[in-house]
C-alpha cells in the first residue's frame, strides 16, 4: 500500500476537515488538504469509498462529495432526524444510513437514488449504528430498543433480530461501537466498560471482556486483533481470540473519539482535536506525527 494517504475528520463545529499524511525521507507529517463547512449542525459520522465520500449530521441531512474533483455532489434529505452512521457497502455500490428517526436507507451511489428505506427498522425507536458485513450482502443494526437486528441488503428483507436487554440491561440501548471482523466471521459490540465478540455461525458470544474503563471505539486491525480506544484516553491492543492484552498506551489527553486502521498505520482523533498517525509493528506502537485541529472531533475516515 502507499504510504500516502488522507484522513478525514468531522467535528462538533460543522466542519469537515481534511489531512494528507506524507512521507518525506524518514519522517511523517499531516498537510490539511481542504476545509468545509457545509452542515448546519454538528456531524456525526462519514464514510468514504473509492472517491466517494459522505457525511451525515445533525441537520439531518447526509452530503456526499466527490474527491476527484473536490466538490460536492449533492445532499440526501430522505431522514427526518440525527444521522447517526452513513456506510458505503465494499463494492462501492450502495450508501447505507441510518438515523433517530427510527429508519435504515439504502441508496444507489452514482445517480443516489432511494432504493430502500425501512422507515420503523427499530419499532420507533432511534437505530444507533450500523455495521455491514464485508460480502456487503448484509448488515448489522442496534437501536434504542436495545435490539441487534440484521437486515439482507440483496433481497431487502429483515432477517433475525436478538433481544440484548437481557443480557446487557441498560446498557442494550446505548451501544455505538458495532464492527465486522475483516474476514466476517465474527462481530463485536461494545457497552460502557464491556465487549462481547459474537460468532456469525452460531450467533452466540465466543469471547467477552470487562475493561475498567468506558469503551469509546474500536477498530480491527485483523481477523483476531483489534485496537480499542477509551474515555481516558488510553490505547489498548487486544487479541480476542486469545483473550490478553498486547499493548496498553497513553494516546491522548482525553477521550479517544475515533480510530482506523490502514496496512501498518492507525490513526486515532480524540475529542479536543487532536489526530495522531501510528505504527504498529510486532506489537510496537510507534506515533509517527500528528496535528491540532482546534474543534471538538466526532467521526473520522481514511481515503
């Protein structure tokens, strides 16, 4: 993979910022590459694809760029709330969001077109995030109703959902952090300090972890091994398949909002703005550059 490549963060302020990450000789640094402010209210979440990139806020509206040319295709106005997660499906065909108004959109990329909205995916109730599996056949979904619900992006039908009350009280209706594992045999979510990691073929959990401290994001950097962020700021690599902790790091200041990963490199963005770029090698972390946004950050995406 290039070295080269370009961090996208939107922050509390309605701004979407951009930063180029370049090698020159032996050192890292971060060039802004571009700054909008084309939300009305503060963004939540983006996405990016091939030169596709989308933005959803709390204007409830969802913008999507082209990063070829730098501009902005247009806006999506079919949500009547929050959007809380927008998601391009791997093969670059579709945009999946979903909003607090209670419903799930697909949408055709290049003429963006609606093609499925399932207005009440929730029962009413906000859908919080969402996850979609690698084969982009399927996705993952949980709401305020503390439901985990997974819905067939090929024929458009809902297909099983499991009730996570039980299990996690309270918590059930809180979660955010909902990934896929890069192989899509397993998927994890997280709930305060607690991560449950479930297996696609039984739908059952094949690991669960109690951290002492709130999980914020996590991120996987294989099948196995996943990079989690933390309300203190902290950095933890972790094997799920074997249970234990690799690495354990101070990464910032204070809250660690978001992280991605790409080849050797993990960048993580914390709340008060700032972005770091690291490497991870034989279960080395090393911080290679970072920059100072001024604006509280919210989501984040690598192109």
């Amino acid at each position: 993979m290039t070295e080269d490549f370009e961090i996208i963060v939107g922050t509390y302020e309605q701004f979407l910022l951009g930063y180029k990450v370049i090698k020159e000789e032996k050192k890292y640094r971060l060039e802004r590459s571009f700054a909008t402010k084309d939300h009305v209210a503060s963004i939540r979440t983006t996405s990016s694809i091939k030169h596709y990139l989308a933005s959803g806020a709390a204007d409830d509206c969802i913008n999507i760029y082209d990063m070829k040319r730098r501009t902005e295709s247009g806006k999506l106005m079919h949500h009547n709330g929050t959007v809380n997660c927008v998601s391009f499906t791997p093969d670059a065909t579709h945009l999946v969001s979903c909003s607090s108004d209670g419903s799930i959109a697909v949408v055709r990329c290049g003429n963006w077109q609606l093609e499925k909205h399932w207005t009440s995916a929730h029962k009413n109730s906000e859908v919080n995030t969402l996850a979609i599996h690698p084969t982009g056949k399927c996705t993952l979904s949980v709401g305020t109703d503390g439901v985990l619900r997974l819905w067939n992006l090929v024929n458009g039908h809902h297909a099983y959902a499991i009730n996570l009350v039980p299990r996690l009280k309270l918590q059930a209706k809180n979660i955010t952090v909902l990934q896929w594992s890069p192989d899509g045999e397993k998927y994890l979510m997280a709930a305060n300090n607690q991560l449950d990691v479930y297996s696609r073929s039984t739908a059952g959990i094949c690991a669960e972890v109690t951290f002492d401290v709130k999980i914020v994001c996590v991120e996987f950097i294989n099948d196995n091994v996943i990079v989690i962020g933390h309300e203190n700021g902290t950095l933890r690599i972790y094997d799920i398949e074997e249970q234990s902790e690799l690495l354990k790091t101070v990464g910032h200041d204070s809250r660690v909002k978001c992280l991605k990963h790409r080849g050797n490199f993990i960048v993580s963005s914390s709340s008060s703005g700032e972005v770091k770029v690291w490497k991870y090698v034989k279960q080395k972390l090393k911080m290679l550059t970072k920059a100072t946004c001024d604006a509280r950050i919210t989501c984040m995406t690598l192109t």
